[in-house]
C-alpha cells in the first residue's frame, strides 16, 4: 500500500526537497492529500510537475485527494493545468 502524503497548508522549499528525494528512492506512485493547501510555493509545483511527468513516462500518476483551491489555483497560475489534468483525483 502506499503511503499518503498529507501537505500543510503552506508548504516549504525544504519540503519540496524532501519530498522529491522521498521519490527518487521510490517507484510508487504518490497519493496526495491536498486539502489544507493554501498556498503551493512553485517550488513545490515544479516538483509535483516533475514527479508526474517522470510517472506518466511509465503509465503510472499521482493520485491527489480533495485539491483545495490553493493546490489547483497554484498550477493555473504557473500555466501548469495540463499538469494537473494528468493526476488522479480522488475523495
């Protein structure tokens, strides 16, 4: 089974490192759960971007759970929707 990541409501730089080498050392896909997020850094954008693009690369994505606003409006600020599209949402 895999474990679900639970993001605060403000994640930090430090946390996008951590959570980008938690899945250099992983072939499991992440589950999510985005709703406490108010603000994703881009930072953290970026290296939910990369993880799903390197998954997607194997038919594999992210499974999110309950996106807050926050999380969804942090892509489409970046102009990252299409991103986000690719993951998996789930209740």
């Amino acid at each position: 089974m895999t474990p679900t990541h639970t993001f605060p409501p403000r994640p930090t730089l430090p946390a996008a490192e951590a959570f980008l080498a938690e899945m250099r050392e992983t072939s499991a896909a992440p589950v999510i759960d985005a709703s406490t997020v108010e603000d994703l850094p881009t930072a953290f954008v970026l290296a939910l971007t990369a993880v799903g693009r390197a998954l997607g690369e194997h038919g594999d994505k992210i499974s999110v759970i309950r996106p807050s606003a926050g999380f969804v409006d942090a892509f489409s600020d970046l102009g990252l929707f299409q991103d986000l599209m690719k993951m998996e949402f789930c209740q």
